[in-house]
C-alpha cells in the first residue's frame, strides 16, 4: 500500500511528531510505501519529498509586524492554504497514493488539502491530537482554567476572552478560521477520524461529529530500547513544557509540603524564570531541581533512575508520550485525574491520580509513594505490562490497517 503521511512539523517537536515518525518507521516496516507531507523549517529532517513541502511561516514573526498585509497573510494561511493545495496536487500525480493519513495540519498546511484528496478519490484518514477542530484554542484552557465558552458555535468568546497568546488579534483569527471551517464544511470530506484516547472520541461527538466516522485507537511505543531496571534513585521527576496548563506551580506546591524525596523538573517553557523564582521563594534549598532543557538520551537516563514521575496537567491531556514513556521504564505515575489520563493511570495500579490544582492531595500521594517502595515497585511493572497488551506497535498496526481497509472499501464499492 502506498500512504501519504501529512504533518505540519517534520522535525521532533511534539507528540504528534512523536507519533508521526513513529508510524512513518512502522509502515516501512511492513513493507509499504511511505510518501511524506509537510512544511519546509530550517530544523527538518532530510526527505526525498522535501520540495513538495509546503513554505514556512513563523506566525510569532509575523505577529511583530502588527500590518494589515502581515494580518491578512496570516488569515489567508490559517484557514485555506492555495500553496499547500497545489502542492499536495503535484504530490499525488507523481507519487499516486492510496490512502492519504492526517496528523497535525492546521495553521500550516490547512485543510485546503482535503479537496484535490477527494478529487482524486483518495481515502482521508485524520488522527486528531488536540482539540483544534472544536476549540479555536486547541486545548479547552483559556486564563488557568478549563474553559468550553465556545460550546454550540459561540466563536465570539476567542476575542472577548483573548485565550489565544493573550492577543485580541490572534484569538480573533482562531475564531475566524474555525468557523470559515465550519461553513465550508471541510470536515465532512474526511472518512474517518481516529483518536488517541477514548475521552477525545466522547468530547467529538459531544460536540455534534459524525459517531461512526470517530474511531479510538491507541498510540503505540517501541519499548524494546527503553531500560526498565527496578532501581530507583532518591527523587521524582517531572518531563515536559514549562507552561501554565502543566499544573508546575501545583506540582511545586506539592513538593515543598511533601518535603519527601527531591523533585528534579526536565524541560522549559514560557514559565521557566517565573517557577524558577516561586521555587526559590519557599527558601527550602533541595526540593526543586531545574535541570532545563537536555538531550532525549540524558531525558530517558533521568527517567530509568527515578522512582516515579508526577503529569500534575490542569488541562484535557489526550494521550500524553511522557507517560507512555514512563511505563515502558517500568515506572509508576501520579497524575492529574482530567481528560484522557485516567484511561492511561489507572488509581493504584499503574500509578496514583489526584485532583487537578489541588497542592494537599498531590502532596499526601507523593509521599505514599515515598513510603512504599515495594507497592510502587509492582505498579511499574504492571505500568510496562498495559504497553506490552494495549499499546504494542504490532497491536496499534492491526487496528490501523483495518481502519484503512474500510476507507479503501468503501471507495471501492463506489465504482
């Protein structure tokens, strides 16, 4: 079979990248052919597709511009992409996929790809990582806090509340662009929608998509190269971006009341400087360790010697790499009970949940965790055991395929 994989990004830059190359690697694999789709950026990886690629565009550049030309190239991007559809057009006459599969596309790409797909009578395939075709903002946050204002196509909410970049102009676009969307009805050229996560399947269709076009798969990890010794050092870890839906300040919070084992923190964000100043505040020197910004291999050697990991998310988390990763080191989890992470954590099992924002309940699982060594030790194992049977890359490419034969079949009982 010869699949057209399309992504925004085709350099690590998040889950949907994660999963992206992942399933790039997975399909070869198998023995099909893998045309790629994207963007160009000066951190790309080398492809054989690359001069399809769509063109960059730095929306952060752009917004500095404060012009009415800069404005006017934003919103023609965002919403319909001419040069990504003309693209893509050339793509399918010299490459003549199969089957096209969607990650992460709007903004950059846009869904004006959806068209010369249908014309060509190409299967679409669209895994759906976030929130973007129901939240303008893409994560159902807006000022600390859970926010669904937009709920029955209400998109004036995006410029009253500015839950975009805290910027009128920004939060106005993304309200733009959705309902234009909307309208065009770009959505319903789409054959199947698959979700990492079955609380991502249930908000869909409570927001009025097709049931039976929402399909749940789990995402997949190859956890052979992941070190899975029981040994843990004297401290937890938190892996991820420092950023306000992340839950830090509560997970800080917690930390210097649980006074337990230290608290290392991987990764950085707009928040950075500001947790780094809150921390030190406490004036309790040791708890807190900012470790910034490290290598993927120096992430995973912190993460095999842990003792447990803390997602403290205050937001619709769908299905979160870092602790799919977690689990196949054999690790346990705490948790924020919110979105999809339940389905992952599951209470005192594979790890502890506790209430989103709340300091005291994730202070008092912490230490829990910190006395019960040999409780915490089982639930790791039980942790990699749920990869082994439910998130296993020859598991996930069964599911898929049959996802694809249905597309295919159903385009064939066209003719």
């Amino acid at each position: 079979m010869n699949v057209l994989l399309v992504n925004s990004f085709y350099y690590n830059r998040g889950g949907d990248c994660t999963y992206f190359f992942s399933l790039k690697e997975l399909l070869g694999k198998k023995g099909h052919k893998v045309v790629v789709f994207s963007m160009q950026h000066p951190e790309n990886f080398n492809s054989e597709y690359a001069h399809y690629f769509v063109s960059h565009i730095d929306y952060v550049e752009e917004a500095k511009k404060k012009t009415l030309g800069s404005r006017l190239k934003v919103l023609r991007r965002t919403v319909y992409s001419q040069e990504a559809k003309e693209k893509i057009e050339q793509l399918m006459r010299d490459e003549m996929p199969d089957i096209a599969h969607l990650q992460s596309i709007h903004h950059h790409i846009t869904p004006s790809i959806l068209y010369p797909l249908k014309k060509h009578r190409i299967p679409i395939i669209w895994t759906l990582h976030d929130f973007a075709i129901m939240c303008p903002n893409t994560t159902f946050y807006c000022r600390g806090k859970i926010c669904e204002r937009c709920k029955r196509i209400r998109y004036y909410w995006p410029s009253l509340m500015r839950c975009k970049k805290n910027s009128f102009m920004a939060s106005t676009m993304a309200a733009i662009e959705n309902v234009l969307h909307r309208i065009m009805k770009v959505y319903d050229l789409v054959d199947f929608f698959i979700t990492p996560s079955q609380f991502l399947r249930n908000k869909l269709i409570e927001y009025g998509f097709e049931r039976d076009k929402i399909l749940h798969i789990n995402n997949f990890l190859n956890i052979s190269s992941f070190n899975n010794k029981e040994h843990a050092d004297n401290y937890y870890l938190f892996v991820g971006r420092l950023s306000e839906e992340k839950g830090l300040k509560t997970l800080i919070d917690a930390a210097f009341q649980a006074k337990t084992m230290r608290l290392k923190i991987i990764g950085t964000g707009p928040l950075e400087k500001e947790l780094m100043h809150y921390a030190k505040s406490k004036d309790e020197p040791g708890i807190v360790e900012f470790m910034g910004h490290v290598s993927r291999t120096d992430a995973l050697q912190q993460l095999s010697k842990s003792s447990f990991v803390v997602v403290p998310s205050e937001w619709y988390e769908n299905l979160p790499y870092s602790i799919l990763e977690t689990f196949a080191c054999q690790k346990p989890v705490i948790a924020s009970r919110i979105g999809g992470i339940p389905a992952l954590v599951a209470d005192g099992v594979t790890g502890l949940l506790f209430e989103p924002s709340d300091a005291r309940d994730l202070a008092a699982k912490i230490r829990w965790m910190n006395a019960h060594p040999q409780e915490r030790q089982k639930m790791g194992r039980m942790a990699r055991e749920l990869l082994e049977k439910e998130y296993s890359p020859h598991i996930h490419y069964m599911r898929l395929i049959e996802v694809y034969e249905m597309a295919l079949k159903n385009y064939r009982s066209t003719f």
